[in-house]
C-alpha cells in the first residue's frame, strides 16, 4: 500500500530516491525495520493488556516440570504481536497486487485464528484441552486446501504449478502432476494440505521454551527469504540453475516481516520471558513458513530448514508409538525419551533452559547454512 504512493508520487513529480523503493532489497530493508520497531513497541503495550486482562499461561502441573510452574503468571496469546507486525509491514511494502501477497496473508491470518481461538478456550475459558484437536486440523486443512487451490488452478502458475526441485540434484524436478495435468490437483492439493499441517504442528510442539520457537522461525525465515530472491531474479535464478519465479521476489518481503516480528518478540520472549506467544503465534509462524516454501517450490528442503521443527515432532511421534506399541506387548507402555517433546528430554536432564534454547538456535542455523550449499552442492 505505502509501496503504490510512494510509486504513484514518483510517477507524478519525479521525486528523487523514491525510485529506489522499487527494488526488492529497499522494501525488504524497510518491511525489516517496520515490523521491528512495530513489534517493539506495541509489544509492550499488549504485554500490559494481556497482563490487566489476566491472560496467563495455563501450565499443566502434571508435566512434572516445576522450573514451569513458575510461568504460570505469565501472560500468553502474545502471537497477536507476530501477526501484527507481519502482516502490516507486508501490506505496506509488498506489491497489493501481487497473489503471493495476498496468499501468504491468508495462511498467516486463518491460522493465526485458529490459534487465537484455542488459546482463548484455554485461557479465558480455563479449559485446559483447548480447542479438540480436530476443530484445529480442519482449520489447517481448508487453508491446505485453499492454498493449493490457488497455487494450482492460477493461470500464471501454470507453467510450473506442480514442479518442485529435489536438494542436492542438479536438474532434477518432481513433477505431482505425474498422472497428466488435469489430474494434477489430485496429488499436489494434499501435498500442500500435509506440508501446511505439518509445519504448523511442529512449530506449535516446538513453542515450548523461552525464545525457543522465535528464534528458530527468524533463522528460518532468513533462509527462505534469501531462497525467495534469487528465484525471483532472472539473473541469479539462470546463474544458480535453479527455477526461475516472477514475483516471486515480493516473498522476501514478507520473509523479512517475519523475521523482525520474531526478533522483536524475541525481546520479550527470551529467558526468562515476559510473554509467551501461544498457539495464536506458533501456528500462524508455522503455517507462514510452510507456505512460504510451498510458494517458491522449496518444501522438499523443509526438513533441513525447519529441522528442529521435524525433530520435536518426530520425537513426540516415537514416543507415542513406542508406548502404546509396548503397552500393548508387555501390559506396561515404555519410552525412548525422559519426556517429549524433545527439549523437554533435555530439561529432565538437567540442562538450563536457556543453555538447550541458544543450542537449538546454532543448530538450526547449521541447518540454515546446509540448506543454503544446496544451491551449488549439486
């Protein structure tokens, strides 16, 4: 939106440096610096609310965790400061134009209220369950759904709708639409309806340590966004060999609202935090971080980009299942872990919080950096 004016003055009086705002990098630079200083400063001010409004973290004291009950006057539902200060630096430096806009707005916004809704049931409601499970998976399966729609049926994606690459494999593509193109819809729709429901999990078992899932969602929305440029540059995308995206570029915007969202509530949310972000923040991050890759044809790498994402997940799914595989054999259900998900293991151990937060952060930002040798490492 500020991006048009400041076009539209440029076009009528020739002002000089506004012609630099239509650079890619100029308004990836501001939309950065918005959401920001946004975060940082209206971060306190709902931190304040939510705290006059009684809106704490409802912790379960049969965790066994009792370095968590301390948390339990801290205010929650924070996620509304990373929704904001996404979405209104996205709306004023992103093309309004653009579909990618648009899309990634949506994913951002629906499951943010998904997220709200489920916090709201446990906080104000003091229903400790939440929203059931499946009211949350029909909410990321109809943006799933929508999504995949759009990306599919969208006349200027028709060229490589259903193409994806394949990490480390140098011209190697997967192509969903394997059964003909007007079947495509049938594999490649559930495709992004798996990854947006998937990603949004794992983010949300990750959000469980102070700064944990901040931190690791800004490593991950620098990676996708330096992805997002260069697949947006005929120059970059020939050079790299990779798939070249028109528009794709206004992608690296949003990446960067995202990561000054984080690090702004990152002020706030690192140990020991003021807020916590809740299911409102961690599933919207989730979902925008999924789609994102989803977009610029990269969800095959998002288990190295996301890896301490899959990780989490991945824990809690091993542990389940060897419980109640055991449970069943031997009348008594075994774990492989001290406690899922995995950061908690961590804790059990006796590891501080803060020690397994900046551990997770170098990992995953060794990930971030393997993510990027795919480019030439093929």
């Amino acid at each position: 939106m500020l991006y048009e004016l400041i076009s539209w003055l440029d076009d009528l009086y020739a002002i000089p440096g506004f012609g630099a705002f239509d650079f890619i990098t100029t308004r990836t630079a501001f939309a950065a610096a918005t959401a920001l200083i946004f975060s940082l400063i209206i971060g306190k001010k709902i931190i304040l609310w939510l705290k006059k409004m009684q809106l704490k973290e409802v912790i379960r004291e049969d965790l066994g965790l009792q370095t968590h009950l301390k948390k339990s006057d801290t205010p929650t539902m924070g996620g509304v400061i990373i929704i904001f200060a996404m979405i209104i630096p996205a709306i004023l430096w992103m093309n309004i134009y653009s579909i990618y806009t648009w899309m990634i707005i949506f994913v951002v916004l629906v499951l943010g209220i998904v997220g709200f809704i489920d916090d709201y049931i446990k906080v104000v409601k003091r229903n400790k369950s939440g929203l059931h499970g499946w009211f949350k998976v029909i909410g990321q399966v109809s943006v799933g759904i929508v999504l995949g729609t759009v990306l599919y049926f969208y006349p200027g994606f028709q060229e490589f709708n259903t193409i994806t690459t394949v990490p480390f494999l140098k011209e190697v593509h997967i192509d969903y639409a394997f059964l003909g193109q007007e079947y495509g819809w049938l594999i490649y729709i559930p495709v992004v309806v798996f990854i947006i429901t998937a990603v949004s999990n794992s983010a949300n078992l990750t959000d469980g340590l102070d700064g944990l899932l901040s931190g690791t969602s800004a490593i991950a929305g620098v990676i996708l966004g330096i992805f997002a440029y260069v697949s947006g540059r005929v120059d970059f995308s020939s050079f790299l060999n990779i798939m070249y995206l028109s528009g794709s570029g206004e992608l690296t915007i949003f990446a960067a609202s995202l990561v000054g969202a984080c690090l702004g509530f990152l002020w706030y949310n690192s140990y020991p935090a003021a807020v916590f972000m809740g299911d409102t923040g961690s599933l919207a991050l989730g979902g925008a971080l999924g789609a994102l890759a989803i977009m610029i044809h990269k969800e095959l790498l998002l288990p190295i980009i996301c890896g301490i994402f899959m990780v989490e997940a991945a824990s809690v799914i091993i542990q389940t299942t060897w419980f109640k595989y055991t449970r069943k054999k031997y009348g008594e259900g075994r774990r492989v872990f001290l406690m899922t998900p995995i950061h908690h293991h961590f804790e059990k151990q006796g590891w501080a919080e803060s020690k397994i937060v900046v551990r997770f952060w170098i990992i995953a930002i060794l990930l971030g950096i393997l993510s990027l040798l795919t480019l030439k490492l093929r």
